[in-house]
C-alpha cells in the first residue's frame, strides 16, 4: 500500500496545486486529508472547488469546524476571510466532516489528537512560549485505544514521525500552505517549519513496516505571500515568504 497525506491547506490553491501535480508524478492514486482545507487570508474559494473536485478522505480541523460552528462576527480573521469565499455547497461539506476516520482498515486519521481537534499531539508549548517534543508517555496515552498500525494527525504545521513502544507509527505530514504561525493557546508562541515549500509525506507499507517519505514541494509562494499582504495580514505575509514569523 502506498498513499499521499495532505493537512493543513489552509486556502493556498498554489501549494495544494504544486503537491498535486508531484503526487501524480509520483504516480500514486490515494490520498488522504488531515483537514483545515480553506481558513487564511488567501483563496479558499479556488482551494474549495479543487479539494470537493477530488473526493478525497477527509476528517475536519478545528478551523473547519469553526467555520460551520461560528458567526462571521465571532470569527477570528483568517476564519472569516475564508467564510466569505466559500458557498453553501463548500459549507455543507465541511459540516459533514468526521472528526476522525479508519481507513482501509489500516490507517486511522485525526486533525490534532484523538481527544480533540485543537491540542497538540506530538508537541507542546512551555510557559516561556517554546515548541518542544511533548513527553513520549503523553503521546502514548492519546493513542490508546487505536489498533491501526499508522496514525495521522496535522494541525501543528510541522512535519514529525514518533514510534510507539508497541510499534505503531504517529505522523504528522506538515502543512501544505502555511508554514508558520501564531497562536496564545495555552500560550503565546510562534511556530515556525523555517522552509517556504509545500509539504506533505508519502506513507508506504512494505511487508509490515511503513516506510514514511516527507517532501517539499516548491511552488509560487511570493505570489501567496503577496496576496496575504493584500488582504491586510503582514504575518501571513511573512510566513509564506519566509517560513517565519517576522
């Protein structure tokens, strides 16, 4: 078995566009998503018709959820940038969303965490505002109960495998269209993949092992990092052009 896992899209039709096109070259025809499809200050109506277009596996992020849950006027503004973009059509299908799936038996897909769609699984924030690699016995705990060999997870942006004690594998494919950011939860920090590419992994069993492959795709990220200028967010702007948060 062999398939691409795509997160955390977040309206950037180019990047998503760009892993695409290198998912065909690599002539692999199943592909899974780890959700946060259309929220950003770019386009998620052009995102929106590509990812419906493909039918593709899908659990939802908690931007996806906040999408459906909120009122434009409770939204934060990548959020409600989106919100406007998007039609009915768009809409109902993210509220149709599951939070998390198996797949073919094999596979079991979430956005964040088992628990929730909006922790950190494979890392944490200190109190000082640092990421770091969240204790190994944490990450085992939120995996019990799971049977399926490889779980998939998103939502940190940051490319990541972690080996269980009992050999099941937790990977985290990066994001495809937002390579760093800011958030105040639990606290104040900055994430930051420090590449500007498009990134998601490419998952292959062989015989009972699953040999994981990240890529990075480049793609016209100034042109996603001038269109966030546009629409007012700096930040955005400074992610997509730098892999950082300047």
């Amino acid at each position: 078995m062999i398939f691409a896992a795509i997160a955390d899209i977040h309206g950037n039709h180019l990047a998503l566009e760009a892993v695409l096109e290198d998912i065909r070259r690599l002539s692999i025809d199943a592909v899974v998503n780890l959700g946060d499809c259309f929220s950003g200050p770019l386009d998620a109506g052009k995102t929106a018709e590509i990812v419906l277009g493909l039918g593709l596996p899908t659990v939802r992020g908690n931007h996806d959820r906040y999408l459906v849950e909120q009122p434009l006027e409770a939204m934060g503004p990548s959020d409600a940038h989106a919100f406007r973009q998007l039609d009915d059509r768009s809409r109902d299908w993210l509220r149709a969303l599951p939070f998390d799936l198996v797949w073919r038996d094999e596979v079991y897909l979430c956005h964040a965490t088992p628990k929730d769609d909006s922790t950190y699984w494979l890392e944490t924030v200190t109190s000082e505002g640092h990421v770091v690699p969240r204790p190994a016995t944490e990450i085992e705990a939120w995996a019990e109960g799971i049977s399926e060999s490889l779980i998939l997870c998103g939502h940190t942006h940051l490319s990541r495998t972690v080996r269980l004690t009992d050999g099941r594998l937790v990977v985290n494919p990066g994001s495809i269209g937002c390579p760093a950011y800011t958030d105040d939860r639990p606290f104040p920090h900055k994430v930051e993949a420090r590449n500007v590419h498009a990134c998601y992994a490419v998952c292959e069993k062989r015989r009972d092992a699953w040999v994981v492959t990240f890529r990075q795709v480049p793609y016209d990220h100034m042109a996603m990092a001038e269109l966030a200028a546009a629409n007012g967010r700096p930040d955005w702007a400074s992610a997509l052009a730098t892999g950082f948060i300047r």
